[in-house]
C-alpha cells in the first residue's frame, strides 16, 4: 500500500490504473479524510485563538491611538474571518 504522504509519480506505470484492492484504497482514503477534517478543526481553533489574542492586544493600545490598527484592511479581515459554512 502507497503512504498518503509520499508525493504522486505520474511516471509509475500504474499510476492511472485502479488500485488493487478498492476496499484498502477507500480505508485509506476515509483515514486520509479524517486526518485532513481533524487538521482543519485545529486551524479553527488557532485561528479563533489569534483572533481573540489580537483583540485582547488592541485593547491595550491607547484608546486615541487605537483606530490607527482597527482602520487597516488585514486587521479587518484578520479579526472577521470565519470558516465558511458548507
């Protein structure tokens, strides 16, 4: 059975042939969905973590000199980005 991490050979002579055992090929296939799910779910959190972390750090920042942070775009879309909803 090929990893899931090695890179694709298009050279392999069989490559574009099906797999031997489509019963393994979908075992690795569901393990290779759950890890990329489990992935993604982490990145959620670290990014709602960063998000609550810059919110936190803009409070400190004197209230007069605050909306020289908030104003900028990245700041914007940084503290606004949620996963979309499929």
């Amino acid at each position: 059975m090929k990893n899931a991490t090695n890179k694709v050979n298009f050279n392999d002579d069989d490559f574009f042939s099906p797999p031997t055992d489509p019963e393994e090929e979908i075992n690795r296939l569901n393990k290779e969905l759950s890890h990329k799910n489990k992935e993604m779910a982490d990145l959620h959190v670290l990014i709602d973590t960063l998000q609550t972390n810059l919110r936190s750090a803009v409070s400190a920042i004197d209230p007069d000199k605050r909306d020289n942070v908030t104003s900028v775009q990245s700041f914007k879309w940084s503290v606004n980005w949620r996963p979309k909803i499929c």
